[in-house]
C-alpha cells in the first residue's frame, strides 16, 4: 500500500467528516509517494510530533497535519535528521512540509493502490522499437542498470523520470499464457523501471531498469498486510477457472465462457500462510495490484 501526500488548502478539509477533497493548489502534482516501509523511516519524527502535542495524523488518517503545525512540524524533522538526501522519505516530507509552510495550506494523504503493467513486450538491449513484426518478444529478462525499450498496451500517461513497476514473462508465457505454460511463472519477474524517453502517440517507452523481483520473492520487498482485494474468489455465472502451478507460486483466472479475456486473475505463493503477490480485476493489457497480503490457510 501506498501513501500520497498532497498540500491542500485547510478551507476544502472538511474535518469532521475527515475526509478531503484532493484538488490541488495551482502547480502541485501529487507525486510525494511514501510506501509503508518509507514512512517508516519517519518514526522518530513522527513521535517527536507528538511529544510536542501536534495533532499528527496516523499513516492511514486522511488529514495528516493541519495547517497552524505545519511549521512546528517542519522544526522537528530538521532537528530528527539534520540532512537528508531529496529522494529520502526525509527528503521527500521535508520538500513537502516547506512548500506547505509557504502556502499556509495542510498536509492531507490518500491511500493508493500499487500497481503494475502486465502485457508488455521488451526489447533487447540495443534493439530500437520500430520493426516489431521481425522481432521474437521477451527473449531475456531485463537486468539492472539496462536500458530497455517496453512496449505498454495499457497506454498510462507516463513522464520521463515517473517510475512503473513492469512485468516479464518469457516469450511463450507472453504469448500464450501462464496456464499453457506453468514452468515459466516462476521465470516471470516485475521491474521497477525509470522512465526516460516516450514516443508520443505510441505505446513505446525508453526505460531503465533499477529493481527487479521474482514474483515468489515479492513478499520480501514488500510489508506484509491483511488487506487483500474483495473478491478473490469472485467468479460470474458462466466463469470456468484456469490454474498453473509451480513449486512456490499458484496462478489463477477466471474466464468467462462467452469473452477471451479473464474476468479476474491473480498469483500466490505456497508458503504457510499463503501470500497474494498480485491481483486483476481487469483484462491483460489492464494494470494488476501489487500486494504482499497473508491469506487464510
């Protein structure tokens, strides 16, 4: 799970539903994203917020510092961490508590979801975009610190720096599916890539690869949760399920007998507890959440 922080304005807080209206001041992007770990490298800060009695919201309230301690709030994060990098969560609340105290506006946070992209077709590194009809897809899984061209069916509007968690299958699990062939799940891995060149009008990105993470080992990136997307087990009337299993990891879908595409599909692991690693609610080319949630034995 994610948080986003947004700067807002403290007359569009309505407090005592405590819920916010995330429009945004004039030139804010809402792109202050914290995980769960993140935020918690900002513990002693957080205590020393609220030793010094300022109404500090918990990770999951909606309006997280109110205007009028914003700027005591400030103090205590550069007296908790004299430096910071700027891509640091330090860094990042830092950024975010300044231009607050600038705009004598609140801080507020929105819960998001984490999500991936599934059917995307990788090049080689070297290999251009154009072409694609004399090109074998996903031959070799991306390593990090390469730079790849991903092409993304899902067409997000992505900018150059914006980080997307992209997944690899090999060419046969790509082409065919995962239940046509099962060994090639754990074979399967997501990236976390870079953004850095868009061809506008197309689905082809420029990225560079910083993380890579096969799907059994994604509950070791990742803080465990009891959160797991309602309904798991959802199926329509006419649905049939389609599995493929491994050693360590289980795919399911469920596909509707009337449309090619699954109604809903997703990915756990054969510990004990089973884990949910990632989940669909949507088609293929439609993006997929990424979870570490224990599931019931």
């Amino acid at each position: 799970m994610l948080l986003q922080l947004f700067v807002q304005d403290s007359a569009l807080i309505d407090t005592n539903a405590r819920q916010t209206t995330l429009d945004l001041l004039e030139g804010v992007q809402p792109d202050t994203v914290l995980l769960e770990s993140e935020y918690a490298a900002l513990l002693p800060w957080v205590q020393a917020c609220r030793a010094a009695q300022l109404p500090f919201g918990g990770f999951f309230d909606d309006l997280l510092l109110p205007a009028a301690h914003v700027g005591a709030a400030l103090q205590a994060l550069c007296a908790c961490f004299p430096t910071a990098d700027k891509q640091s969560p330090v860094g990042k609340m830092l950024w975010l508590l300044e231009f607050a105290t600038e705009q004598k506006a609140s801080v507020v946070a929105e819960r998001t979801r984490l999500l991936g992209f599934s059917h995307v077709e990788w090049r080689e590194v070297g290999e251009e975009e154009a072409e694609e009809e004399h090109w074998e897809q996903n031959k070799t899984c991306p390593q990090v610190g390469e730079s790849r061209w991903a092409k993304i069916p899902a067409d997000p509007e992505f900018r150059e720096g914006q980080r997307a968690w992209l997944l690899f299958r090999p060419t046969l699990a790509f082409l065919n599916g995962w239940e046509m062939h099962p060994e090639m799940l754990e074979q399967s891995v997501l990236c976390e890539c870079e953004i850095k060149q868009v061809i506008l009008y197309s689905n082809w990105a420029q990225v560079v690869c910083h993380r890579t993470m096969p799907l059994a080992e994604i509950p070791q990136h990742f803080p465990a949760t009891h959160h797991a997307p309602p309904p798991v087990d959802y199926v329509s009337p006419n649905a049939y399920r389609e599995f493929a299993e491994t050693e360590l990891l289980i795919y399911q879908q469920s596909q509707d007998s009337s449309q090619e595409a699954p109604l809903e599909w997703w990915v756990t692991t054969k510990t004990t507890p089973p884990r949910l690693v990632l989940y669909s609610l949507e088609f293929w080319d439609d993006p997929f959440e990424i979870h570490n949630a224990i599931l019931p034995d």
